[in-house]
C-alpha cells in the first residue's frame, strides 16, 4: 500500500476490531509493514502480557525539536448498539464514512499514515515522530509505558499534535481531571431495629445528589 490514500488506509484501520478489550496488535503489525515499506523503522512497547503494543518512529534527524503526531488506536464497544452498517467495515452514506474510530481516532491516524510518502521524501530539518497508543478509551493507560521509555532519552520533541475529534478546532489545553475515592460507612443492624443502624447507600446516594448540585453550579455560576 506505499501509494494508499488516507481512505484506502481508513478502511483497513476500521477492519481491525481494536476494542480495548481485546488485542490491537493486528493493526500495529499493519502499521510497522507499511511504514517499512517507506524505510521507516519502527518500536514497539508492549504490555505485561504480550497482547497489545504501542508503536513509535521517527522520519527525519535523529534530533530534538520536531512535532509528534499521536493518536489511538483502541475503540469503544459496540454491544447493544443499533448499527445499520457493519461496524467494523468502511461504508459510505450521504457522503460521510461510517465505521467505528472513523473519527475517534482511525481517521486522523490513517491521514498521518497517507502522508508518510510525503515525510520520507522531503529533507526534513527536524523530525516527525509518530506515536500510536493503546487502551486511550479505558484511561489512557497504554502510552504511560512508551512515554516512559521515551522520557530518558536525548531527544524532545518540540510539541505533540493529538488527533482527537474537535470538528477541526484547534484544541490548545485541556480542562483536565481530578479523581478521588470516597467510603461511606454505615452500621449493620436487624431490620428491626433500623433507627439504630446507618444505611450506607443512603448517604452514599446523598453525596452523590450533593456533588452534582455542586458540579452544576460550576458548570453554570
């Protein structure tokens, strides 16, 4: 596929039923031959269990400086879901593309891959990196091992461009967030006696009431 367009490239991204619960090293093997028939060499970093990778590889100096082009290739479920279409094949209707990660995030990555030609072919004075993750959807938790890896050696980046969803709006910063966890405890008792025990779920329920009152009056002050 060394003339594929990002198209051709899209279609059989979406043919890789990348779930997060299962394994993406179906799609990461068609990225590393693709990108070798460019001469682009490429890492992978995988998980504990040997089911899944992210890939990485750099067109261009061995140098900082340079953009990294990132996305990720895990996709949501689509159990219970009223597709009309098979879900993980292309299919085009009124003129759009149909097919889960077609935008979040198969497309942007497929456009990276059809520009690839384009890097290797050009005298690049700094690098392009390219960086494809897995299990983004269950927290963002497959580029924490490749990013650490990358962390020790000489050469940064100058910045990374994420090709999230975002109706092509340059995205600048992220609102970011913030996870606690929380125990309600109560006390046990005989239904009989009730007055005297603490129904846990019961203020669980309260608190849970509480913040969301709270979240909307940030939300709208």
């Amino acid at each position: 596929m060394s003339d594929a367009s990002s198209r051709e490239l899209l279609a059989r991204l979406i043919g890789f039923a990348t779930v997060s619960r299962d394994s993406n090293l179906e799609l990461i093997r068609f990225i590393e031959a693709y990108l070798a028939e460019h001469g682009v060499q490429s890492e992978l970093f995988f998980n504990e269990e040997g089911t899944k990778a992210n890939l990485f590889a750099t067109i261009g100096p061995l140098a900082s400086g340079g953009v990294v082009l990132s996305g990720h290739t895990d996709v949501v479920p689509v159990d219970g879901q009223a597709w009309t279409v098979d879900p993980f094949r292309l299919t085009e209707k009124d003129g759009r593309l149909y097919g889960r990660g077609t935008a979040d995030m198969k497309g942007f990555i497929a456009s990276v891959l059809a520009a690839v030609p384009t890097f290797v072919q050009r005298p690049l004075l700094t690098p392009v990196h390219l960086a494809f993750s897995y299990d983004e959807e269950v927290g963002c938790l497959g580029v924490r091992p490749m990013l650490a890896e990358l962390e020790k050696r000489p050469f940064k980046p100058r910045l990374c461009l994420i090709g999230e969803p975002t109706e092509l709006k340059p995205v600048l910063g992220h609102k970011g967030k913030l996870a606690m966890r929380c125990e309600v405890r109560g006390a046990a008792c005989h239904s009989a006696y009730a007055p005297y025990g603490v129904n846990a779920i019961e203020y669980a329920a309260q608190l849970i009431g509480r913040l969301g009152v709270i979240g909307e009056q940030l939300a709208h002050p």
